[in-house]
C-alpha cells in the first residue's frame, strides 16, 4: 500500500516532529523523577538515556530502511503476516491511545492543581482533545508546520529557566557520584521515559521526503536537542533546590518559576504553564495521528487518516477521565510508561531481527 | 462548493459560541471580592497556638471624590496557621486571598521553636506568596503590624522597603519564603534573618541586626556590625555596607574618638583544612578596600598616616570577625556553608563527621586585611 503522494514533510519539519513529541506533559515531572532515582547525578543520567536513544534510533532506522515507504503497521502486515501483524498492530493502537489519554490526564491534573482549581477536569481534557482533533484531521504537512511553528514557544521556556541561573547555588551538583553507578543506571531508566516521543520515527519517517540518511540525521538532531534540554533542565533544578528539599516538589520547574517575580510581571509560572500547554497539546497530536494511523492501515481501501481521529480521541477522553485524584493518575501514567518497555524497546527491536532473519524487504519499485 | 462555505460558516459560528462559553466561568477571582493580605504576623501564645495578624488595604471613599487607602489589622488565633486564616475568614467580610503577601514577619518566640511548620501552607499552596520577604520581630509580631509609622501609610510599603534599604546598607542579604525553603533542608548551609524592634513610642520598627538559623530555628542573634561582618566573610559585599571603629581615646570630645568607612570592595578566599582524623581548620582570607567617610580626629594628608589607620583598622575588624564567627559557632549557624563545602568538596571525611555538633568545635581564623583607597574630597 502507497502513501498519498502529496502528503510529504522536509526533513527539517521531521527534527520539529519528533522533538515536539518527546517534549511535553513529562517535562515538569521529570527532573523530580530523575532525582527520586539518582539524586544530584540526575543530570548523568539524562545524558546515557540520551545515547541509549541514539542507539535505539539507528535500530529504527535499519528497520525503517528496509521499508522506504510504510510506517511501522505496514511493516508488521509485512513481516509478521497479516493475522499476528493485525494482532501486534491492534495492540499498537490500544498503546498509542493509552499514551494520549496519560497524557490528558496528566495534564488535566496538573492544570487543576496549578492554575484551575475550580474547573472541571472533564472540560480541560475535552477542550484538549478537541484541538488535538482539529489538527491531526489535516494532512501531516500541516501538522508538521504547526510543529515547526509553536517550536519557537521552546525558546520562551528555556529563556524563562535560564533566569533561574542567578538564584542558583553551584555547590550543589558536588560531589559528582556520590551514590555510585547503580542510582544513576536507575535514573536513567526514568530519564528514558520522560523522553518517549521518539518511537514517532517509526510512524512518521516514511512521510519525510527525503534520502535515508538524512532522515537519521534529522531524528538525531532532534535526540541531541532534546538530551541537552532535559539535562538542562534537570541541572538547573538540582542547582536551585539543593539535596534535600527537592524531594519535596513533584513539579520543580513550575515551583522554581513560581519563585520569580519581575517588575511587571507576576505569577510568571501561569506564563510557563501556558507555553506548556502547547507541548502538552503537540505530544498528544502525535500519539492521536499514530493510533488513528494505524486504524487506517486496517483498511487497505482508505488513504486517509482523517476519519479515525474522532474514535482515537473519544476512546482516549473516555479513558482519560477514569483515573482521579493525584495518586490514581501517577499508578495510571507509571502503567503506560511501563507498556513502553514492550513497545518502544522490545517489539521493534524483535521486528528488526525478525526483517533480518528472514531477509524481508520492500520490494523496490521500477 | 456551496456545502464548503456552509460547513466554514458553521464552523465559524461554533467557536463564536464557544468564546462565549469559556470566559472562565469556574475560576475568576476578582480583586473587590477579595481582601488582599499584603502583610502578614506569626506569633505563637502559650498555649502553643498560632496568632495570625494580617493587614490588608481597605479604599474608602472620601468626601471631596479623595478615596483614602488604609491598612487594617485583624488577628486571629487558631492551631495551626491555616486554621488561624480561617478563623480570620470568618470575622471578616469578603474572602483573604495571600497571595500578593508582601512580607512574613516571625515573632521571636515562634522563630524558636520552628519556622517551617508555619510556612507550610505557603509551600504547598500553588497561589502561595512564595517570594514575600522575611524577617523576624523582637518580642511579638502582632505589635509590628499595629505601628502606624509616618513614612507610609500602609505597613505593607514600609517594611518591604525597609528591609531593602537595610540590606542596601549591608546588614543582611533579602531572603524570601522560598530561598530559606533550600535553606532549611541543605546541610551544612544556614542563613540569616532580618531581626526588628519596634519602638512604639517613635511607631517605627528597626533593624537592630540578624537572627541567626539553624535548619527550622532561630538559635540567636547578631548586631548591626556582627552582621555586616559576617555578610562581608561570606564574600557578599552590598552597596553600602560601613562600619564604625573606635580608634582613640583621650580627647574631650567624644566623637573626635571614631572613624567611619565604606567597604568599597571585598576580595574573599576560603580554604579548607582537614585533617586525617577530621580536624577542620578554614582559613578565611578577606581583603577590603575602604573609603574614609568620616574622620572627625586628624587628616589624612600622607601614605603614611594611611598605613597606620590601615593597621589600626585591620586590628579591629579582626577582633570583630573573631567574636563573630565565634557566636555564629555558639549559635550553630553555618552562614558561611562550610559544611557544604566540606560535603561537596571532602566527601569522604563529611561522611565521618557530624556538623550537627562538629560545627561548633572547628577552628575558623579570619584573616582580613583593610586598605583605604579613598577619602572622599577632603583629606
């Protein structure tokens, strides 16, 4: 099966795509659960977790290269038969969709705690979905130039933390190790989940027009981009809050960036939060489109995505809405996190070695 | 096409609607249904319970179209001080909301006892005024609120800028709720607070030095000098920090005994010293460049008399470092952060030390050298 033509990406909109779905709802969570692990090294572990994804990113793109023109569903039909590739697929949609709703719980939770106390969960979620509906019905071009657009946002964010750099104590990042190796190995993992997003080179990379290399290249920029961001971020935090008290903030950016205040300005975490709803809202696009991607490869006769949206997206506000409260939502979003052992880790590396083994490849068009 | 302009059509009415359906009908708060707390007391009364005083500004309206802006004071006593505010909350019209709090001031009793029970509410709550300022009030805090000084009319403007005017003056760096947050939790780390007396006969309060923390307690207290001192050892040089020596006395006139300097410039090194068996040694190594500012007695037409003002000087604010570096040691307050940087620096001996009780028994020789650079336009 063919991809319609027209829908294409450059491999500079790819960089955007594949950094606007790591970054989002984890991002305020993440240096904390980091640092639950490894403690002040957090930062090292971010830096591994980053080459691990490398590594994992050459993996995709072997398994990718074979298969120049069809996203991850296409190759299961193609590697594993239609009926156990029907299988794995399904469970790749249910995945996806999982994904979105963590997501739109997350960030209905933290919205209520932070900003909108009094505002029902269920219309934060519902209002959240339905831009994610608006914009993954269109073509991917235009869900790419979105990206490529609210990417600037990414500059207000980091400009807002680097403030922080003048309230800092540098002592606190010493002494370097003074766990040892098996905290930061543990901080590590946790790093890597706060990271997905990256496993999009399996659905979008057959949408890049351009050559095989250059879309390794893109995927690694956006790697590199996204581990020096994080590692940032999670230096910054050990530097601001210190050995002891950052056990106590869950949200240690916003906390820290609620600490400022500027001449005119005030509450300067409500402006943080506001930029970050728009990564929340881009990561949740793309795990919209790649579940909704993959109903559509169920029905060989239909080249568009657009008509299975809406069902992704009901499926996942429905879903999103049944855990409450603090606790409930962190068992929820822990759960998918450890679903994405399976499918970012265990599932393609197996469909690699299964394309290997068995010499499959796309057959070359004349 | 015609089914195109009708679906754009609809479409465009539907987000109309739905501007008008969310104009944050669930979480405004507006300013006049709101008493703005812009200053706030802790005590704690015998029993162990919490007194909470706040000020809030209240607009009334005058007779000739003046409206007249005015502090008011309630206080309540409740267990905790989340339970103090709602007992507020029930004494007084519309709902408090803290958080524009400008300033937090401690009663000393409850600055003994424990600071961060009390702040937690603060911490926890997403609109809490985590950047208000603190300090601490000698005797109780309610009387500091109830002062009526002359230099504002809303004791929510005058302490904020009397405690930055004081810290201009080099008596202490401005700490906020959060910044003693990181604080109170870091090892080997302690800090310093503003500490007031009010004068009610002048209705004024005053900066009459520091009150010296140890994680959540307040363990004792430092002069105006003392303080300054212990900001310049810490390598923190404010605008205008001075100090004022005694450097004779056998003139009639009292004040001809005295000279004043600027410390214009501060040039601080630390060095660590351990021991195999952890005996700390610091070596605190402080180089000040100071203007004259007054000098009632003589001239200072020649290098020379310079230099002997310069030995005189660094005599006195040797002895001055002594005494102080040897409360902070009383008090177990690590201003300095040397357990931090013994934790950072010398893991392996921190592991096998206490600061808890190592603090008080290390040696810290200061070694602080004065040179005057200038003499304002006379000599």
């Amino acid at each position: 099966m063919k991809l319609k033509k027209e829908d294409t990406i450059t491999s500079f909109q790819f960089i955007f795509l594949i950094i606007q779905a790591q970054v989002g709802v984890g991002i305020l969570s993440m240096p904390f659960n980091i640092y639950t692990a490894a403690g002040h090294d957090s930062w090292i572990s971010v830096l591994i977790s980053g080459c691990i994804i490398q590594v994992l990113l050459i993996l995709f793109w072997i398994l990718m290269k074979r298969f120049p023109s069809m996203t991850l569903y296409e190759v299961l039909d193609n590697t594993t038969g239609s009926f156990i590739g029907g299988g794995i697929k399904g469970l790749y949609i249910i995945y996806f969709t999982l994904v979105g709703s963590s997501i739109l719980s997350l960030f209905a939770e933290i919205i209520n705690l932070w900003i909108l106390p009094l505002t029902p969960r269920w219309l934060l979620i519902v209002l959240m979905s339905g831009i994610g509906i608006y914009a993954v019905r269109g073509p991917v071009k235009f869900l790419a130039r979105f990206y490529v657009f609210v990417s600037l946002l990414l500059i207000v964010f980091v400009l807002l933390v680097v403030y922080s750099f003048w309230e800092v104590d540098y002592l606190n990042i010493f002494p370097i190790g003074e766990k040892g190796v098996m905290p930061v190995l543990k901080g590590t993992e946790k790093a890597l989940f706060s990271m997905i997003g990256f496993e999009m080179y399996l659905i979008m990379a057959p949408y890049v027009q351009s050559t095989a290399i250059k879309k390794l290249k893109s995927a690694s920029i956006s790697n590199v981009v996204v581990t020096i961001f994080y590692s940032f971020l999670t230096l910054i935090c050990i530097l601001f809050f210190g050995i002891k008290e950052f056990s106590l903030v869950p949200e240690p950016l916003l906390y820290m960036i609620k600490s400022f205040s500027f001449k005119v300005l005030e509450r300067i975490d409500l402006l943080f939060l506001s930029v970050w709803i728009v990564s929340v809202g881009t990561s949740y696009m793309a795990y919209l489109f790649a579940a909704s991607r993959g109903l559509m490869s169920f029905f060989p006769k239909n080249k568009d995505h657009s008509p299975y949206v809406f069902y992704v997206a009901i499926v996942s506000v429905l879903i999103s809405l049944m855990p409450e409260g603090v606790y409930k939502v962190g068992q929820f979003s822990t759960f998918v996190t450890h679903l994405s052992y399976i499918f970012v880790l265990g599932l393609p590396v197996l469909l690699l070695l299964l394309s290997l083994l068995t010499h499959r490849k796309e057959k070359q068009q004349s | 096409m015609k089914t195109l302009l009708t679906k754009k059509k609809g479409l465009l009415l539907g987000t109309l609607i739905v501007i008008v359906l969310l104009t944050g009908c669930w979480d405004q708060r507006l300013i006049k249904e709101s008493r703005l707390i812009l200053a706030a007391g802790l005590d704690v009364d015998p029993d162990g319970k919490i007194i909470d005083t706040v000020v809030y500004p209240v607009v009334n309206k005058g007779s000739n179209a003046m409206s007249m802006v005015k502090s008011v004071v309630v206080s309540s006593t409740g267990v905790t001080t989340r339970d103090a505010r709602f007992n507020l909350d029930k004494k007084v019209s519309q709902i408090f909301d803290a958080s524009r709090n400008r300033v937090f001031l401690f009663g000393e009793k409850l600055a003994q006892k424990d600071i961060y029970s009390s702040l937690d509410v603060i911490y926890r709550d997403p609109r809490g005024s985590v950047n208000a300022m603190v300090a601490v009030v000698k005797g109780k805090a309610k009387k500091s609120l109830e002062i009526q000084p002359k230099d504002s009319t809303l004791l929510d403007i005058y302490y904020p800028e009397l405690l930055r005017s004081t810290s201009a003056i080099g008596l202490f760096e401005i700490e906020t709720v959060q910044s003693i947050c990181t604080l109170m939790f870091d090892e080997g780390n302690d800090y310093l607070l503003p500490y007031l007396r009010i004068n009610e006969q002048q209705q004024r309060a005053e900066v009459i030095g520091t009150a010296m923390f140890h994680k959540r307690k307040m363990t004792g207290t430092l002069t105006g000098k003392e303080s300054t001192m212990l900001l310049l050892l810490n390598g923190v040089k404010q605008d205008y920090p001075r100090f004022t020596f005694k450097i004779n006395d056998n003139k009639d006139m009292k004040e001809r005994n005295y000279i004043t300097v600027l410390v214009n410039d501060i040039d601080r090194k630390m060095k660590i010293h351990i021991t195999p068996d952890q005996k700390v040694r610091v070596n605190l190594a402080l180089k000040m460049d100071v203007n004259v500012n007054e000098l009632p007695v003589d001239h200072l037409d020649s290098a020379r008399k310079a230099n002997q003002l310069n030995k005189t000087l660094t005599r006195e604010m040797n002895a001055l470092a002594k005494k102080t570096l040897a409360k902070t040691q009383k008090a177990n307050c690590d201003e300095l952060g040397i357990g931090k940087r013994i934790r950072s620096f010398h893991y392996g001996d921190w592991k096998k030390m206490n600061w808890e009780k190592d603090y008080r028994n290390i040696s810290i020789e200061p070694e602080i050298k004065v040179t005057i650079v200038q003499h304002g336009i006379i000599n």
